[in-house]
C-alpha cells in the first residue's frame, strides 16, 4: 500500500509539474536567434567546457501541436535549472524547414543538437550534417530512419502506444464491433508504429472490423470533419481509436454533434490537459500518457552529456501509461 500511494503521489507531482509549465512562457532560456562565432566554440573546447554555457540547438517538428508545445516548455525549464543556453526553431511540419534549421545551428556553432523530427524519412538528412560536423545529436520523441547514426534517441515505444489504446477498445466493446483509426502525418514515426500496434491487436480479434481508416494529421480540426463524414457513411460505428489526443477530441466533437456520444468510445494517446479533462468529464474513454516532462528534460540532460564528450546510451525510452477514469486522479492536478 505504502508503495502504490508513494507512486501516486509521484504522478500527481510530475502532473503538476507539466501544467505548470504549460501555463508558464519560460523565455530566459533563449530564442531562435541564439547563435555564436564558430571560433569562441573552439575556444571554449580548448579552455574547458564548464567555462562556458553549453548552447544546445533544437528544432521542434510543430508547436502548433499542444504535446509538441509541452516538450518545449520542458526543454526550457530543464535548460534553465542548468544554466544551459538554447537555440530554437520551429519546423512548423516541414522536413526542408528542419534541414536548414539543423544546418544554421551547425554553422553557429552550437555544442550539440536536439531534433523533433516530422518526418521520418525526410529529416534524416540533418542527421548526417550532424554527424559529419562532429557536433552531437539526439532525436526526440519520433523517429528518423539513419536512428543508428545519431548520438541518441529519447522517446516512448509506439508500437506500445498503439496496443494499449487499442487493447482497451477491444475489452471496451468485448471482442466484437466496427471501428474506425485515425492517423497521425503519413509517414511520420509515430503514426507508422502506432499504426504497427494497433493492427497488431485487431489482428487477433476477428470479430472486431476496420470500417474506415484515414489521416488526419494530428489535427482536431481535420478529425472533427473526417468523424463528420464517417459518421454520415456509417451507421454503425462502435470505437474511434485515434493516434493522437487532439485527434480524439476532435472526433469526439464530432459524434457529440450527432448526439451519438452513448454509441461510440473514443480513446487518443499522449494525455494532454484536455484529454483528462475530457475523460473526467465521462466523455474520452481512455487516453495513453507519454511524458512530455520526461522526454523533454531527459533530452536535454543527454545532449549536455554528449556535449561534454561523456558517454551516453544510444536508446532512452520513457515508458506510456494507460489512462482511464478509474486511475485519471493520479494524473490530474
């Protein structure tokens, strides 16, 4: 008992952490405009590295996405508690945008990297720049497909996401109905994985049908439409498993407006602040938590490390969890 209420107490406190640095702009960290002259780099290499701040170069896949912006607020908090200098960038869903990111911050001479890649096979360029550069590396969150050549990843299995939100369905709808999936951005690591896990799933239970299956893009807005139209074209849909909260909210949405919410479970991944809203207030079904504090702030730490020529494990994953209303009160503030 003693071990279950101090793991309680644990998640309640990393919750409060993230809402609190989702309410809060942090922006002594840095700004895109960070740069330094390559030549004071190789001074400080020469002096020492702990003369000066390390100033770490990182380009996010989207801020427009709420778990993206989460990374974010976590990156700065863990930089400033370090006293670390940040160069950022918004490739706003753009492999070319994070390409040239990754190259301005190359000849900037920062000490290391951090890329959120929004496209697995499209950014793996950068990572090469990087590695011929001889500036350190470390890939957040999704993949790339050259994932060896980096320093590091940090990240969550999403394979892993996509059978516990679908797990969860099948036991929702006991073995038998129609769903639907919504996806993530074609191409995108999480998507595909995901993608991987729940067809791992619905193909041991037969009785449960894929009756749609369409992108869209992580989006609320495009998921509210697509729901529109499934709902219209199908008169029977049983589940919605969405590979994304927002995603989920938007489909939510969606079937509320067709007075269907009694009909249809709805279950997203990453556990951001309006989803566990959603589910306290019996609406969203489910929900898998990825730890946008723990990715975040571990990314940065890993990056520090390798800036100091100090060893590193290539492979950092940082569990997901499952969230439902019996457990939401371990996750909320």
């Amino acid at each position: 008992m003693h071990d279950k209420a101090e793991k309680q107490t644990m998640k309640k406190w990393k919750t409060v952490v993230l809402a609190a640095l989702l309410m809060v702009q942090l922006t002594a960290c840095g700004s895109s405009g960070i740069g330094r002259d390559p030549a004071d780099s190789a001074v400080r290499h020469e002096e020492g590295m702990a003369d000066k701040k390390v100033l770490l170069g990182v380009t996010y896949s989207k801020l427009q996405n709420e778990y993206i912006a989460a990374l974010q607020h976590a990156i700065r908090a863990k930089a400033q508690e370090i006293n670390v200098e940040l160069a950022e960038a918004d490739g706003q869903g753009r492999a070319d945008n994070q390409i040239t990111q990754v190259e301005r911050f190359i000849a900037d001479g920062v000490d290391a990297i951090i890329v959120n890649p929004t496209d697995r096979k499209g950014v793996a360029p950068a990572i090469d720049f990087a590695v011929d550069a001889g500036i350190p590396i470390i890939v957040l969150t999704a993949e790339v497909s050259n994932l060896d050549k980096a320093t590091a990843y940090v990240g969550s299995n999403d394979v892993i996401a996509g059978r516990m939100e679908t797990e969860f369905i099948v036991n929702a709808l006991g073995g038998n109905g129609a769903v639907v999936i919504i996806h993530g951005p074609n191409g995108d690591s999480a998507q595909m994985n995901r993608t991987e896990g729940i067809k791992q799933v619905l193909s041991q239970t037969p009785d449960i049908k894929i009756i749609a299956e369409q992108t869209a893009n992580f989006s609320l807005m495009q998921a509210f439409s697509l729901m529109e139209g499934w709902l219209q074209t199908y008169p029977r849909i049983d589940a919605v498993i969405a590979q994304n909260d927002e995603m989920a909210l938007g489909a939510y949405k969606a079937i509320e407006a067709a007075n269907r919410q009694d009909d249809v479970v709805v279950v997203g991944v990453d556990a951001i602040p309006d989803a566990l809203k959603s589910i306290e207030e019996g609406k969203l079904a489910a929900t898998v938590f990825q730890d946008a504090q723990g990715q975040g702030s571990l990314a940065v730490e890993i990056a520090v490390r390798a800036a100091n020529s100090e060893p590193v494990n290539h492979m950092n994953i940082v569990p997901f969890e499952l969230v439902t209303q019996e457990n939401i009160f371990e996750y909320q503030p």
